[in-house]
C-alpha cells in the first residue's frame, strides 16, 4: 500500500468523523430548538375545546422533541416514537399544534433515507393522527380544513423528502466517482513515472556500454602501441580513465534510477511512456542506434522545419563538451518540447536556445501559439512533462513548463555542471 493511499484513507476517517459530530450537533440544535418552541407555544391560551399546557403536557413536549436526538440513526423508529407521543398529547386534550413539527421532521427523515413503501406508510399515520385530532374537537374545528391539511402537509414533506434523499445518493455516487477517477489518475501517474524511469535508464544503459566498447577499443590499442609508441599508450590510458569516469557516473545514475522494475515492451515504451513523434526520432526502426546526443541536433531541427513549423537555434556561451547522458538529456527535452509544440500548438514559430553558463546550462524552447491551449500542462502535466523532469532530476536539474504572458509557451530546463 502506497503512504499516499494510507494518509488518504486517515483523512477520509477524519472527514466521516467530523461529519458524525457535525451531524450529532445540527441534530441536537433541532431537538432543542423544537422543545424550546414547543414550551413557549404552549404558553399561548390553545384555541377553543383544547386545554393549556400542564406539567405533564410540558413533559410530553420535551420528550417528544428530544426523540430528534436519533433521527439519522433510526429514522422509523424516532418517526413512531415521536408519532406515539403526538398522539398521547392529543389525547390528552392538549392543543395538537404545538407537537405537530417534530412527527414531519421525522417523516421527512424516513423519505430520504427509507424505501417507498415504508415511506408512504409513515405518511398515511401522518395523515391518519391529523385527522384523529380534528375529530377530538370536531364541534370547534373545520373538517374540510382539517382534511386538507392532513393530506396536504404529510405529502408536501414527503415528497421534499424524497427529492432530498435522491440528491443526496447522486451525490455520494459523484463524492465516489471523483475519488476513484482521482485514485486512477494518480495510479496511472505512478504507472508513468516508473516506466519513464525504465525507459530513461535504458537509455543510460546503452551510454554506458557506449563508454565499455571505448574502454575496450583504447585498452587495446595501448597494449598494441605501448612498446613502440609509449607516448600514444600514455594517451590511451588518460582516455580509458575518463571515460571510465564517466562511465561509473553514468551506472550510479542508472541505479539511482532504477529503484523500481516493470516488464515492457520489446521496443523499449509501454502504454503510457511518452513517445515522441515519430518524425522526431532520429531513427525510430534501430533499436539499437546509439543514443542521440548534441550533435544530431540539426536533423531534429529539420525535420521539425518539414513538419511546417519554423524553428530557429541559438547557442549561447562557449559550447563546452557534456557527459554523453547530460547530451541525451538535452536531445531529449528539446524533443519533447518541440513535440509538443507540433502537437498543441498548430503552424507556428519555435525558438530554441542553448545557454552555456560558468555553472550550468539552460535550454529554452518557446513557440508562439496559443497560450490557452496549453493551460492544462501546467495544472496536470502529461507523461511527456514528468519524463523530462525524471530526466532533469538525474542530473540535480529542473524542467519548468508553462504559458508565456505575451503568448505561446516555454519550457526551460537548466542542469548544473
């Protein structure tokens, strides 16, 4: 289990705690706020044939409000409990107004969270205790009147009800989908950084061996020319101890890299790595063309010139040799970035600049396209984004990618030396 799905699950808890008690406090507001208004109504001289409230109708009001106290943990069971106590108070000869609001409240409880057919039937004892109090005072009361408010009243809160419970299950069905298209996203993300890593260490594999075949190749030599030519031995020496260097700098990096393993193709992507557009490959059908550095620049730019889009290169500073993996790395930033550029940014203009700084080197590649239609790069950067910035992190550098303020949009990637 990833730490990200733990810390996720803790304050998904936390949120069902806190809307536990929030839901204890509203509940507990209510109750009391209905025997609060329940004893001052009492207080009112009742209309003709109901007597005023007494100790034991007070008692009665109280116990009938606070049964809201459990209304979401037993909706049909506080509805019957309040229900029960209404029709005690009626009896009683107590003014059946005062208790009215809280058997509604359950009966609203009971249709958004209960099924229709014990929904209806909360509604016909609604109606049924309506009626049974007009019918206790019937010389002072008005049947008609009566009537239509024991349909009226039950069937409006029902159907409020009902309405309220299908809102409420649409959304926790949306609360539901959201955290697992969110659980998706992030899965299918973890998915990419890892093969984006296998992908990229494969790549510094081939620089490696690149490095060995040299070591080779010199280590021969020297031991061919060392008897008659020592100076030229010597020469081969100090280039097989650079490049081994080198190559130990690399394999660190490569192990660094590969923290994690996944099976992949036999072509070196999966589903979700990146691939670059084809055009752009320096040779897309040689899986096993050494890895493309500075110097196949050029051919890039070309052939992003024929894809219709006019890009022009600038260098910057003294050019100074790279690490052959920090050369890939730039080949491949620019790529990526020029890729997208064919992709997003329609027939435009690219620029790309490479900077050689005392202490780092800087590449930038703007376009002038629409900026607004690359907004979603920033806020969710693809697979091709987080690939460049894997590539950036091997070296300590940084890849930024975002809309420029006079249009188009930039990525710049800088890697210290």
């Amino acid at each position: 289990m990833h730490a990200g799905s733990g810390l996720r699950e803790a304050l998904a808890e936390g949120h069902r705690s806190w809307s536990r008690y929030r839901s204890l406090a509203v509940d507990s507001g209510l109750a009391l706020g209905y025997v609060g208004a329940g004893l001052l109504l009492g207080r009112e001289r009742p209309p003709a044939g109901w007597q005023p409230l007494d100790e034991l109708g007070a008692v009665l009001t109280v116990l009938v409000g606070l049964a809201l106290l459990a209304r979401r943990i037993a909706p049909v069971a506080v509805f019957a409990t309040s229900n029960a106590l209404w029709i005690v108070f009626i009896a009683c000869g107590y003014w059946p107004v005062v208790n009215s609001m809280p058997p509604l409240l359950g009966l609203y409880t009971v249709a958004a969270t209960r099924g229709l057919r014990t929904s209806v039937g909360c509604a016909v004892v609604v109606t049924g205790t309506w009626v049974y109090a007009g019918l206790g005072n019937a010389e002072n009361s008005s049947m008609p009147t009566v009537l239509a408010q024991a349909v009226l009243f039950p069937a409006v809160v029902y159907v409020v009800g009902r309405g309220s419970g299908r809102l409420a299950e649409r959304n926790r069905q949306f609360a539901e989908l959201t955290f697992q298209l969110r659980e998706q996203q992030e899965e299918n993300a973890r998915r990419a950084l890892t093969e984006e890593r296998v992908r990229i260490a494969r790549e510094l594999h081939d620089v490696v061996a690149h490095h060995m075949s040299v070591i080779s190749l010199q280590a021969g030599m020297a031991s061919y020319v060392f008897p008659t030519d020592p100076a030229a031995g010597r020469r081969a020496l100090d280039t097989i101890a650079g490049t081994s260097r080198e190559a130990l700098e690399e394999m660190r990096r490569m192990l660094d890299l590969l923290r994690v393993g996944r099976e992949d193709r036999p072509d070196g992507r999966t589903d979700l790595d990146p691939d670059p557009d084809p055009d752009l490959d320096p040779d897309p059908d040689d899986a096993y063309a050494p890895a493309p550095g500075l110097e196949l620049l050029d051919r890039l730019l070309d052939r992003v010139r024929g894809a219709g889009v006019h890009v022009t290169m600038e260098v910057v500073g003294t050019p100074t040799r790279l690490p052959q993996g920090m050369e890939l790395c730039v080949y491949r930033v620019i790529q990526e970035a020029l890729t997208n550029v064919l992709k997003h940014a329609g027939p435009t203009s690219a620029a790309v600049t490479l900077r050689y700084e005392s202490r780092a080197v800087v590449v930038t590649v703007t376009d002038e396209g629409s900026g607004a239609l690359r907004t979603n790069t920033v806020i969710a950067p693809g697979h091709g984004v987080i690939g460049m910035r894997e590539r950036a992190k091997i070296y300590g550098g940084s890849v930024t990618a975002g809309p420029r303020t006079p249009g188009g949009f930039e990525v710049r990637l800088v890697l210290p030396r």
